[in-house]
C-alpha cells in the first residue's frame, strides 16, 4: 500500500503570508469514462466508484475550515447532481476541452481574495484536517502543488490568484 506524502513544493520560492480561505475546483470528466484504470471499460461499476471518489472529496473539502467555495466543473448530469447534493457550487465544462480547461475555466470563477486550489475529484482518503494541514502549507508560497504517489501526475495545485 502507498502512502501520499504531503511536500508543500514552491515554485516561484520564497515565504510569503497567503491566503487563509481556498477556492477549491474539482474539475471532473464524464462518468463515461472515468476510472479506466481500475476497471475494465465495460463494467458497470465505474461509474459508481467515480461518483463515490467525488462523495469523499466533497465530504472532506466541506469538513476543512479553510475551504471557502468549492466548484465542481462539468458536464456529466450526475456530478452536477452529486455537487449540489453536497450543497456546492458546479459549472459546465465545454465538451472535450479536457481537465486542464475545466480547470482554468472554475479558476476564472472564484471570488477575490481567495486563494485557488485545483483539486482531483478522486482522492478518496482526503479528510478535511488534511485539507486543513495542505492549504495552511501552501498559502505559504505563491504557487505550489502536491504530486501524486508515482509522481508522474498532480493531485492538488494551489495558487494565490488565478494570474499565479
């Protein structure tokens, strides 16, 4: 069994005082095709664990006091309906724009004076004291991110302003 290991990572450097409230964006794909990695394309019980994955998250982030806004960008009517179960905000993704725009598209949306964070809509073993412990490390520097176990892929990145 892996284990995330939480490495605020600078990439601009320097210690500077950020924000203490987050913007959070969840870009999220279709259902369609998400978790071809875990299970073959054909069964039935993707979908579901994406939907699950995304509960998680969206429990943790509502748990997180630094968590101001969460958006949860797509397309997929499910998610949108998971989204405002969960009592936060979606958006719709242009279709097969892929998640980079998704995200760039829920950044442009966030309040001023809130910090923007990027985060995967499938980190199931997110709490919000993990939340807490990731956004108060990263407020510390003007743009950071948190890679993924392999390290070939990003879970989280967090920046102070959109333009950042």
């Amino acid at each position: 069994m892996h284990h995330a290991r939480v490495v605020p990572v600078s990439i601009t450097g320097g210690l500077i005082n950020g924000p203490t409230q987050w913007a959070i964006v969840l870009p999220v794909k279709a259902l369609t095709g998400a978790k071809t990695r875990l299970l073959p394309a054909d069964d039935p019980a993707r979908p579901e664990l994406a939907l699950a994955f995304l509960r998680d998250v969206l429990s943790a982030l509502s748990d997180s006091e630094a968590v101001a806004q969460v958006t949860v960008v797509t397309d997929d009517a499910d998610v949108q309906q998971v989204a405002v179960e969960a009592n936060h905000l979606w958006a719709p993704e242009s279709p097969n724009r892929g998640l980079n725009e998704a995200a760039l598209f829920g950044a442009s949306l966030t309040p001023p004076g809130l910090g923007i964070a990027i985060v995967a809509g499938d980190l199931p073993c997110l709490t919000g004291e993990v939340m807490d412990f990731v956004l108060r490390y990263a407020g510390i520097y003007e743009r950071s991110f948190i890679a993924d176990t392999q390290g070939i892929g990003t879970t989280m990145l967090m920046s102070h302003t959109i333009a950042g």
